[in-house]
C-alpha cells in the first residue's frame, strides 16, 4: 500500500506478566476515492527476554468504505442515413476500480432488424475514466417516416451503481418527404 493511505509507524511493544496480546496503533489516512481494500505489512523484530518469534509478519487491510458512482445512459439522436449513433454511458465520479457494464437494445418505436441493429453485450470503463461509448448500427430504409426511438438499458453495473440506466435513441429520417403530384387527364370529344 501507498504511505499516502497510512502513516508508517515503528516502535517497541511490552508485554507484561500474563499478557498474551498487544494492539500496536496504525494511523489511516482516509480519502473519498473508490478504491479496492489496500494492505500494508507489520513485521516485528528484536525479541528480547523469556520469548521466541513466531509469525515475524502479520498483513493489516485498509477496507474500502467510500460508495460506488453512479453510472448512467444518455440519450442521443441519430440519423438514419449516417448509418450509426454513439451511445455514451457516463459515471458520476471517477473510480480506481474498472466498471464493468452490461447492457442491451430495446424497441420502442423503432423496430430491430428493420430501423436499427440489436446490440447487447458488456463495456469496461477503465481507472479514472469518467465515460464510454458504443455504437448502434441504423438502417437506412430510404423511406421518409416519422421519427423512431428505441432505448439501451443498462442491466448491471460492476463497481458502480445504477443511476438513470435507460437512454433513448431517437432515429431522425433524413430521406425526402415525398411530394404529391396531380396528374389532369382531359378527354378529347369527336364531333
């Protein structure tokens, strides 16, 4: 562990008659960074007196107690023809730890297989990372419709909790709307 996370300390312990343990202090710096539990070493040496050395080294845990960020889902616009929208997953605060995210595509609107590619699967956001994104592949179906939404919901999040776990994709038609044309047919009379 870094001295950063302890103050190192060294010093002598004495144990009276009858007495078979002693408690030696460890000072904690304690900080607001998620973080996996550190350890740090306690060696002893020099044993004087009526006593040997048995275990010369004992491992102390510093347990993580700060909680997890929240990690959530934006929403985005994409346009069909620009063929993919990214999706960004953000965390609230930065971590020491990887974030391991699990997420999938769901219809709303938008229909997979014909508006947009399904995509589920698992993303890492790495230490100190604040965001990740991934692209969805869109269809362009060159026919002008209204606009189409389908979400990507997160459905776990490791060393992180869920915050707003469902964005929105909207899918903008970029194609024309098409035009109506009249067509006058006049009928020609024989006398």
């Amino acid at each position: 562990s870094n001295p950063s996370d302890y103050e190192a300390n060294n010093g002598s312990a004495v144990f009276n008659a009858g007495q078979i343990t002693r408690t030696i202090p460890v000072l904690i710096k304690g900080d607001t960074v998620l973080e996996a539990s550190e350890t740090f070493t306690v060696t002893l040496t020099g044993v004087q007196g009526n006593a040997r050395l048995g275990q010369e080294r004992a491992i102390g845990t510093i347990v993580n107690d700060d909680g997890n960020p929240d990690v959530s889902v934006a929403n985005t616009t994409g346009y069909e023809t620009r063929t993919t929208v990214p999706v960004t997953f953000s965390l609230s605060n930065a971590n020491t730890l990887p974030i391991t995210l699990t997420y999938r595509t769901d219809n709303i609107t938008a229909i997979a297989g014909s508006d947009y590619v399904t995509k589920s699967g698992t993303l890492v956001i790495p230490p100190g990372q604040l965001s990740a994104v991934i692209s969805i592949t869109l269809t362009n179906d060159a026919v002008y419709e209204a606009t189409e939404r389908f979400n990507v919901s997160l459905l776990n999040a490791e060393n992180a909790d869920l915050g707003d776990s469902v964005g929105e994709v909207f899918i903008i038609s970029d194609d024309s709307a098409p035009t109506a044309r009249l067509e006058y047919a006049t009928a020609l009379s024989q006398t």
